[in-house]
C-alpha cells in the first residue's frame, strides 16, 4: 500500500501491522517516494542475501580461471 507521510505518522501502527501481514509499506512526501517501511522478517531475508565483494568472487564458477599476461612485445603502430 502507498501510504501519504502524514497518514503514515498518523496511523504509525496500523502501517507497522501491514508491513507485518502484507509487506512492504511504501511512503510518499509531496507526491514523491521517500521510503519504505519493511517488517523485520522482510529486512533480515534482505541482509541475508548480501555477500561482500570478495565473498562474491570467491565463490563465483569464474574463481577457477586464471589469467597469464602476454610475452608478446607491442605492436608497432605509425602515429
């Protein structure tokens, strides 16, 4: 549901039970959208799912290919 800031500060619980029952309650200042308000359960499978970079390239099917640099000389090139 997208709820305006005032109605949202106005009916802070109401917002929090339904960020619990249906998810994700987003929140507009001006028209615009500013935030979103999560239940815990939703912010921790979020935190969850994020790795570091380095966790990331450890465990990436990539991590087994290696890389050798050319012994090749340059190329001549007329400038």
């Amino acid at each position: 549901m997208i709820w305006q800031i005032q109605d949202a500060k106005n009916k802070l619980s109401e917002v929090i039970e339904r960020a619990i029952q249906e998810g994700p309650q987003e929140i507009t200042k001006r028209g615009k959208k500013t935030a979103i308000l999560l239940s815990i359960n939703d912010y921790l499978k979020l935190k969850r799912k994020q790795k570091s970079i380095s966790d990331f390239f450890r465990t990436s099917p990539l991590s087994e290919i290696t890389f050798e640099r050319s012994k090749d000389l340059p190329r001549d090139i007329d400038l």
